[in-house]
C-alpha cells in the first residue's frame, strides 16, 4: 500500500510498514530466468552511470519483458549498506531500504529542464 508522499511517512508507521517489509524490483519472469534469478532472491541493479542498489526481486508478469519497476519510498541504505546507524535515536523508520533513486541518471530534459529521475537504463544481476 502506498499513498502520496514521502516514505518516511510510510515506512515509520508500523501499520503501513508491515505491508510492504522490504525494497523491491518488478522484473518480467522471461528476464529474471534469463539471469538466474528467483522470486524474492537479493538483486543487483546497476544504473546507467555506475550505481549500484541491492534489492528484492518481484518476479511478474505485470511489467513488460525488458522493463524492471521499482517503488520510490525507500531509504535508509547505500548501495547495499545498512544506515540505520546515522538517524537520529529514536526515529530510525520500521522498514528500511535502497532508494531508486541512488541508481539512476542525472541527466534531464533540456526543454522543462526537468531532472530524469523517473527512468533510466539499468541491468540487473543476482547478488
């Protein structure tokens, strides 16, 4: 379940938090078997310019072969790291995550000038 917002707001409600207990990447069942990967196995995604998030894989039919999703409100780890540690006592949230954002390109679009935080080239490997 996910509403309009930040996740902070999400994942330090413990309600909400225990819906949804960890980060996760959408991937078509034809490219997770193309790649070894399993429903609910850590992942590698390696975005365009060289980050890398660790994550679960949600193998599915509901994105497209060739795509991967994955949700927006997460925080708390760094490429495969932990940070609970550098919150503040008392308000680290229930549930910590890779943000998707960590992975993708910095590039944007010269018209608007709107940053392209939305989407991006990425591969995705078992971790």
């Amino acid at each position: 379940m996910e509403y309009e917002g930040g996740g902070d707001e999400t994942r330090s409600n413990p309600w909400l938090a225990e819906l949804q207990q960890e980060m996760f990447l959408e991937i078509h069942p034809a490219d997770a078997t193309d790649r070894g990967i399993l429903n609910g196995q850590q992942v590698w995604l390696e975005g365009a310019e060289g980050a890398r998030i660790k994550v679960m894989a949600m193998v599915t039919r509901r994105v497209a072969r060739g795509v991967a999703w994955m949700p927006f409100s997460f925080a708390g780890h760094l490429q495969g790291k932990v940070l609970g540690d550098k919150y503040p006592e008392g308000t680290v949230p229930y549930v910590l995550g890779e943000a998707a954002n960590t992975a993708f390109t910095y590039g944007y679009d010269s018209v608007t000038q709107m940053q392209e935080t939305k989407c991006s080239l990425c591969q995705i490997e078992l971790a």
